[in-house]
C-alpha cells in the first residue's frame, strides 16, 4: 500500500514538473490584423481562424516546434470550414492541417528551442500578400524584423497576380526552373533579379530558398512570446519614408543603401526603396562597377565587400548622404572621402535648410589623399590618432579644412559636430538628395516621404 501511494505521489510531481517546463518554455504568438478587411490567419502547427479588423488570436508553440504563420485573403468557408481563399489557401479548409498555403502568401516561420535559441524569419519565398511585422514581445530579446513596402503594386508584370486579390508571386511558381526553384541543392542557388527586387524592398526578408545571411534570419532565447501582426499600423511604428533614387548622370552608377541593400541605376533610372521612419542609415554612390550573375563583383569607389546588394558599409572613398528619421536629423559626411558631388535638401514647406557638397574636390584633392575612385580621407591613408579620431582628443586638422573651406555644410572629420555639420528639420519632412559631377551631371533625387498605412492593398500609399 505504501509503495502504491509513494507512486502515485511520483507520479503527480512528474506530470507538475512536465506541465511546469512546458509552460516555462512554451512559447505565445499573438496573431493580430490590423488590415482594413478580414483576413484568415494560418498557423502549422495551429490550424486557422477568421480575424475581422483588429482582431487577436493566441496560441501557444511548445518547444521543439517548426513551423509558420501566414494570412490567407478572399477566403469563403461554409459551417464545416470548408472552403477556398484566394491567396494562402491550405487544402480548402478552414483550419489548415499542416500543408503550407498556397502561394501568393508572405510568411511568417519559426523554430523554437534549437540548440537554447528560437530562430524566426519572414520568407517571401512563397511570394507576397500582405505586409508583416513579426517581433519579440518578452524580455531580455527586443528583435522587431517587418515587410510593410508596397510590393503589391510595385510588383513586376510577370509575378503579378492575374486575377482575384492582389499578390505578387514568387518566381519558382511562375517559371517551374531550377535557377529559380533551387531544385539542385545550394551550390547551384544564387540571387536573381527576382530575389533582389523582393530585398531591397523588404531587406529583413528571406527571399529565396538558401538566402541564409545574417539579415535574412533572426534569433531570440528559448522562451521568448512573439507577435505576427498583418498590415502592422505603420503610425504606431513610426511610419514609413519612401526613398525614389534617380540617375540623371550619363553613365551608370550603383546606388547603395545600409540598411537595404542597392542597385544599378542606368541614366535616366529610378528605383523606389521603403524605409520604417524609426531607422537610421547611409546611401551613396558606387562608381565604376563589374558584377557578375550572382550580385558578386566589385567597385572602383564605395564597394560593399564585392556585392551588388550591400550588407554593410561602402569602401572609402564615397561621399555619404546620412540619416536617423526617428530623429530627423541629416548630414552630408565627407569623413570617409569624396567621389561625387551631392545637395541634400527638404522639399516640404515647414523646412528649407538644404545643404550641398558641390565643390569639384577630385580635381583638386591633394596628391597624397589621390584615389582612382576619387578622394580619399587622411584616415584610410595615415591610420593615425590624429586623424582617425580613436581617442577624445579629436579636432580639425589641415585635410578636415580642406574639406571644409570647399564644402561648408559638410561633416568633415569624426567629431564634426558643429551646427555647420549636422541639420535637423520637424518630423513628416520631405527630402531630396541630389549629386553632382561637373562634366556630367550626375543627379540623385531622394525624397523622403513620411505615409500612412495602406487603406487597402489594392489602393496606392495615401501621403501625409
């Protein structure tokens, strides 16, 4: 009798104890739509449930779990949840059962306790529907990773979604190739225009089968609560500016932007690029550019490792155009050297400080700051204190003058912080960039344009 009661008693302290890691290391997604119409949230594991506007859905992922989240749009399901969506449709069900949706559908993907850590990405490999914002909601991890640009409308013609709701296909779906479909494994998978043109739009995403960079994928500890929100509400994020990059030089450059990644930009070529306004960044321009198929080549001035789409900082020297927009402030930085003139300058009524860098600085660079790709900063040559600035006893030198006296409004050295370096305008403002080359006019223009979220996704961006 003894024996059966100490067993029972084993018993229920095993079966607390289980319920207790459980819950201690399960993980809660809460899945909301902030979009202007129904949508049919999707989970593997999980199933799928109806959310009309602002609607939330909880669910709990024990660990061990692999799985994704998507929302399914233009969905009709009868009392047996039985039915069709048009974009994310899972076997025509209600609540889907562990195949994934149908494509158009953007993804929200997860695995939870891998080695401590919960990996999670947003994946347009199957295409997209609808903006995403997917984020950490526990302590200590802060990781927020979103897809909120326009890509519905900007979509190329091939990819576009022919009829029913708007969506933009993924290119495996369309084409049915290896070089899309990555069918022979990673050594034969590479990034495609398709892929780059997904990137530069969401730079956080997963944008084809083997994209596994360190900004494709993102990890939380063990135990972290995360949220999926469909149609995040931007004016809580802090909105989004539009960058439009336009070319009027020429000849070609590669306009690059960290984060983002770049592009080339043929004379007379615009590109668009969204931004959350609660980044901060750099763009530039690359100049005398080889890449290959892959995005893999090099620059002669503002190289990014040899990639086409840059994952970090450009290779001195390239004039910069810098920004934080949570801050609203902005700055024309000549601290890492100059290849091409450049104005920086607000468009909107309530703002009219412009600032310019129009000097002519190669021609008259000094010889020991020369550079094929234009000129150079004293740091990148000497690698000293008194230039690079590594200890607090940093102040103008003789280069920083130089640099100075030909274009004023310029910051010219690491510690450049007078009124003359850095400008700041009210939030909403927009802007425009524009570069300069003497001889051959070499024009980027970069409004920045503060948006409200979308009213619909078939409807274009309503500006503030």
């Amino acid at each position: 009798m003894r024996s059966c009661v100490s067993s029972f008693f084993l018993l229920v302290l095993l079966l607390l104890f289980s319920t207790i890691v459980y819950f201690t290391h399960a993980a809660r997604f809460d899945i909301k739509n902030n979009c202007p119409y129904t949508v049919w949230a999707a989970a593997t594991p999980g199933g799928g449930k109806k959310l009309n506007t602002y609607d939330v859905w909880a669910i709990d992922m024990k660990p061990g779990t692999n799985g994704r989240i998507w929302a399914r749009t233009g969905c009709s399901f009868n009392e047996a949840g039985i039915g069709t969506c048009e974009t994310g449709d899972c076997g025509g069900v209600l609540e889907c059962e562990g195949s994934g949706g149908q494509p158009p559908n953007t993804l929200a993907e997860f695995s939870l306790d891998t080695a401590n850590k919960d990996f999670f990405d947003i994946s347009l490999v199957d295409g997209f529907n609808v903006p995403i914002d997917f984020s950490s909601t526990s302590a200590p991890c802060t990781r927020s990773i979103e897809c909120v640009a326009d890509i519905n409308n900007e979509c190329t013609a091939e990819l576009k979604v022919k009829t029913g709701s708007v969506g933009c296909n993924n290119p495996c779906t369309v084409f049915q190739t290896d070089e899309y479909c990555c069918t022979s494994g990673p050594d034969n998978c590479k990034p495609t225009n398709f892929s780059r043109f997904f990137k530069t739009r969401c730079p956080d995403a997963y944008v084809y089968s083997y994209d596994d960079r360190r900004s494709s994928t993102f990890t939380c500890p063990t135990g972290t609560n995360y949220s999926v929100v469909f149609c995040p509400d931007i004016k809580q994020k802090g909105s989004v500016t539009r960058f439009n990059i336009t070319n009027n030089c020429p000849f070609t450059v590669w306009a690059a932007i960290v984060p983002g990644g770049g592009w080339q930009l043929e004379s007379g070529q615009t590109r668009s690029h969204d931004m959350s306004s609660d980044k901060e960044g750099r763009i530039w321009a690359r100049t005398g550019c080889i890449f290959n198929s892959t995005g893999h080549g090099r620059c002669d001035s503002g190289d990014c490792d040899g990639l086409l789409e840059c994952q970090v900082n450009g290779r001195a020297p390239n004039t910069l155009a810098e920004f934080k927009l949570r801050q609203n402030f902005f700055n024309i930085s000549l601290v890492e050297g100059f290849n091409v003139p450049m104005e920086f300058s607000p468009t909107s009524e309530q703002c009219y400080q412009g600032i310019k860098c129009a000097a002519d600085i190669n021609k008259q660079c000094p010889m020991e700051l020369r550079d094929p790709g234009g000129c150079n900063n004293p740091c990148t040559v000497f690698n000293n204190d008194q230039f690079c600035c590594k200890s607090s006893n940093c102040g103008s030198t003789s280069y920083s003058q130089f640099f100075k006296s030909l274009c004023p409004d310029a910051y010219t050295y690491p510690l450049d912080d007078d009124s003359t370096s850095t400008f700041s305008c009210p939030g909403r403002t927009n802007y425009k960039k524009v570069l300069v080359n003497y001889s051959a006019l070499l024009v980027l223009e970069i409004p920045f344009v503060t948006t409200r979220i979308m009213s619909t996704l078939d409807d274009d961006i309503s500006f503030i």
